[in-house]
C-alpha cells in the first residue's frame, strides 16, 4: 500500500470515528477483550462442574486430562520461545524479592513446563528441578512426571515453586504430595489465578477455578499444614492476574 492510501485511509477512518460509525483501534480492543471475557464466563458457567467452592473442568478421565494438559504446549510453544528471555527476567526479579526464598536452597517446580522458572531459580544460585507432563523433548531442567505424583522423599524439600494450581486434577493429592516432601519450614511459593469473584475466569486448559486466590490459598495451607506468611500481587511484573502466596509448612522434623 502506498503512503498516500495510508494516509487516506486513515483520514476515512478519522471522518467515521467522529460520525460514530468506526470505533478507533483502542475501542476495538477493549471491545474484544471485553466479548473474550464475557465467552470465558459463559463457558465457565454452563459447562463446568460447580458443586462446591472450587469449581472444577468435567473431564470424563484422569486420561482425558492428562491428554488435555499435555496438549498445551504445542499450541503455546513459538509465544514462549519468542518472549523467553523477558519471561526469564521476570522470573529472576520476582524469585529475588522474595524474602522467604532466598534461605530455601533446593527448589522443586510444579508444571514448569520448558523450565524458565527452573533456569531462573539456578542463575539465583538454587539447586532446582522442574517436573511437568510434557516438557519437549531434550529438556535438561524438567522431568516428566506428574506433579500429583513426586519422586522425591519425605520431608526432602525446601522450597515448592508452582504457579498452575489450576491445572490440578484432583486437589487432595497434589496437596498430600505437597505436604509430604516439604520440610518443616520449607514454603510453598504459589502464584496464583485471582478467581470469579475478582473479575477473572479460567481459560481454555484450566482444570479447576475458586472465587478469590486468597480463599484457594487458604484451602492449600490447610491441606498441606502450613501457614500463610505473606501475600502480594505481580502487577510490578506485568502479572496482575496473580497474586503470589508464601506458605510455611508447620510441624516438626521426623526422625
Ligand atoms: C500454565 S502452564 C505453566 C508453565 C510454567 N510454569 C510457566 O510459567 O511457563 C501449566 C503447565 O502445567 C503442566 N501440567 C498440567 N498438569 C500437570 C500435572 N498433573 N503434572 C505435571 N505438570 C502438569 C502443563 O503441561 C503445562 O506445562
């Protein structure tokens, strides 16, 4: 198109705008922000399961699940490795602020997927480990594995990184999972969703959905024996959807 196209087309898109007829680039956006939430809201209400606080995705079988979530990679891989280094910068300033973490030296990350947040935690000097269902191929800082399922010993852990509750399947597992190989004053350092009472609705690979993050925050510390230590939001990082919890797990070292 030729500068001068441009510059017509434009100034059409001008005379509308001002008879009311276009919305501007702006209105557009926010207009299909807007119908995208409205969607993700409907779908939420009309086809998940909502028999108690936490709502949950019908799937029919564990297997349908894991084949769900496992699915999601493909599908979100070019986004990630072209906003990888960000992402990875992001993840090293929010572990570094975090007070509570910077004495937890090994660090093991739920649903880490390609292992940014496992990279970033080693750059801070952590020994750290991922564990997704699906990694890709070759990933040296992710195992396969299920997150409801660890390998690792009792009380071996001291730190828990995870910011995709929501992809669980079945929250008394992951939890007893959870409480299991942490240590007696390891945390669990959960980012997580904002939920449907504070204007947010699960996506298309979330499995399960609460009304606040507090409130899902509050039933993780429960399950795991642990106590919140501190609350805050990651609008500093471009994530105000999340609100990042600090859990310290209570009870005393068996022998
Ligand atoms: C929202 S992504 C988060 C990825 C990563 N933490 C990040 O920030 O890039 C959720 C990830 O959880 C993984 N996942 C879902 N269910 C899982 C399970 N039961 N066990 C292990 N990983 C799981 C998915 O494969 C996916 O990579």
């Amino acid at each position: 198109m030729t500068v001068l196209m441009k510059i017509a087309r434009g100034a059409v898109r001008r005379v509308k705008r001002v008879m009311g007829r276009v919305p501007s680039e702006q209105e557009s956006l926010e207009l299909r922000r807007r119908e995208k939430a409205e969607r993700k809201r409907l779908a939420f209400e009309t086809t998940w399961q909502h028999d108690g606080p936490v709502s949950r995705r019908p799937y029919t079988s564990y297997d349908e699940y894991v084949a769900h979530q496992s699915s999601k990679l493909e599908i979100a891989q070019d986004n990630l490795v072209q906003h990888e280094q960000e992402r990875f910068t992001s993840f090293v300033d929010r572990f570094r602020q975090c007070e509570e973490l910077a004495s937890r030296h090994n660090v093991v990350c739920l649903g880490a997927r390609l292992g940014t947040e496992v990279r970033a935690l080693i750059e801070l000097g952590h020994f750290a480990v991922g564990i997704d269902l699906n990694p890709g191929p070759g990933n040296a800082f992710v195992m396969v594995g299920d997150f409801h399922d660890l390998v690792f010993a009792d009380q071996s852990v001291d730190a828990i990184y995870c910011n995709c509750l929501d992809h669980t399947f079945d929250l008394d597992k992951i939890c007893g999972e959870m409480g299991r190989v942490l240590r007696p004053g390891g945390i669990a350092l959960l980012d997580i969703y904002k939920g449907y009472e504070e204007g947010h609705y699960a996506g298309a690979f979330e499995a399960m959905h609460w009304p606040t993050s507090r409130f899902f925050a509050e039933i993780i510390a429960g399950k795991i024996d642990a106590a919140i230590s501190s609350q805050r939001n990651l609008a500093d990082f471009g994530q105000d959807i999340f609100d990042q919890f600090v859990l310290v797990k209570r009870g005393a070292i068996s022998s």
